[in-house]
C-alpha cells in the first residue's frame, strides 16, 4: 500500500493501520493461511483514511464467519467478553472457572467479613498456602480502561479483609493477595500502582501471553457469546441460567433442548461449542 492509512481506535486515538496486527489476530484465531491472506487483500482493498477499528473487525468478522465459524469465533473473543451483559455476573463465573480450571478451589460472591466493615467479594480463589481475594471489573464498552482509582480502592478493601484472615487458624502461613481481573485494560498508572503494592493484576492483555486473551485460549474456556451459532437471545436465556461457557454447553447438551432450540440447529452449535472447548 502506497499512504499511510491512519485508523481509530475505541479510546479515539488515531494510529496508523499496522497490518501485522490483522494478520496475528486471524492467526490467533486458527485461521488458514491461505483464508488470512484473502482476509488481508480484500480488507487492504476496501480500508479509508479515518475508518475504525470496529469497522475493519465487522469486516474481517464477516469473511471469516462465511469460511470458518469456530475460527470466528475465536476472532469474537474480546467482543464475545463484551457480550456477558450488564450486571458483570456472568464475568465474575467466567473468572472463577478460569481460576477451577487453573487449580484453584474458588467461589463467586461471598460475603466476607473485614476488620472495619462486610465486603462483598467476587471470587475468592485458594490453591495450597494461595489465599486470593479477587475483585472483577466489567465493563461492555471496549473504550472503558481501569485507572488508578480501580486498584487503589481494591487494595484497600484487600488490606481490611487480610486483617480479619490473619487472625483465622491455619491462617498464619498463607500468602493472601488481592487481586484485579477486567475485561478491558489497565491504564499505565492502575499497573504501575498494582506492581508497587503487591496486586494480581490481570486485563484482557496484561500480563503480556498470559491476559484474559491467552488463558481462555489455551484452556479453551471460550464464552458461549463466542457461539455465531446461536441467536443474541438464545445467549441470553442461557446466561440467565447462569450457564457462561461453551464447555458448559458441550457438557450438557440438553440445555438446548431447554431453551427452546429445535433439534436441527442442535448438530452445528455443538460443534462449534466443542471446537472451542479444545485447549491448545
């Protein structure tokens, strides 16, 4: 291509179009190199200075959903994250599953006592001496980042529940964290304050090959609002049943059957759900 395109991001900020950006995600998603280079060609075609890059994810979404519906899939994940609705519930079980998935024994939504006031934390998490206390940050709106303040306040609601946790038998040798997980990103100063303080902090691509994106790649716990397969709200249905994964979905097979949905469509959603529940 001959004039630097510029493109924008969600956050407004004006970048020049890096095609090895595209071509890494697609890979990422499993694509075929021979679909990726089609990808790029008729995405490099149709590109305009000022175009968003919302624009050219609908685009490139597209193609690949009419080639390759799991490798779409996969391309829809941080959108897909975006999809959990309102409430951020459904976000806090993905975590916790993330976290059973990784070893840990966790639980979503407890009510814990501090030394100065109650907390309600979303998971908390404990693998051997490992006692976390993990607050989730859901936003639905990819341009939302988490300052400064996210961590600060979590710390500090950490720092009252440690103290109560002390004091607990058996307690004495664990090493208590707190912790930050988000469907977004962290902002320079929210990680800068996280490390100095001693918080497990974990965004959509922070820590670098080990964010959001590359765990639920790797243990295939891929959110069934991944799925092009099902209806936005058939999503929600299933949401509503507190049901967050396609391995969910894989492993129980009848809640289409609940939901409504007629047995043709049964064969192709649970082949893509268990597709996507591959780890890799």
């Amino acid at each position: 291509m001959g004039n630097t395109i510029n493109i924008v991001k969600h956050s407004g900020d004006t970048v020049p179009f890096d095609v090895d950006k595209l071509i890494n995600s697609l890979r990422r998603a499993q694509a075929s190199e021979e679909l990726v280079q089609q990808i790029v060609f008729q995405v490099e075609e149709q590109i305009y200075d000022g175009i968003t890059t919302k624009k050219i994810y609908q685009m490139a979404f597209k193609m690949l959903k009419g080639k390759s519906r799991v490798s779409a899939s996969k391309y829809k994940l941080k959108k897909a994250l975006m999809e959990l609705g309102p409430s951020g519930f459904p976000f806090e079980k993905l975590v916790g599953k993330l976290m059973a998935y990784e070893g840990f024994t966790t639980q979503v939504g407890v009510i814990v006592q501090g030394n100065c006031v109650q907390h309600e934390i979303d998971v908390i998490a404990q693998k051997d001496n490992n006692h976390y206390m993990i607050e989730c940050k859901y936003h639905s709106d990819q341009g939302r980042f988490c300052n400064v303040k996210i961590p600060l306040y979590i710390h500090s609601r950490f720092l009252d529940v440690e103290k109560q946790w002390e004091l607990q038998k058996g307690h004495e040798a664990k090493l208590h964290k707190g912790g930050v997980y988000t469907n977004t990103r962290f902002t320079t100063d929210a990680i800068q304050y996280g490390k100095c303080v001693g918080l497990l902090l974990t965004s959509w691509d922070y820590p670098m090959g080990n964010g959001l994106k590359d765990r639920i790649d790797k243990l295939g716990l891929h959110p069934l609002t991944a799925l092009t397969t099902l209806t936005k709200a058939e999503k929600a249905k299933l949401l509503d049943k507190g049901i967050v994964l396609c391995k969910d979905l894989h492993e129980n097979p009848t809640l289409l059957k609940q939901i409504g949905i007629d047995k043709k469509r049964h064969k192709k959603i649970l082949e893509d759900s268990e597709a996507l529940c591959k780890s890799t």
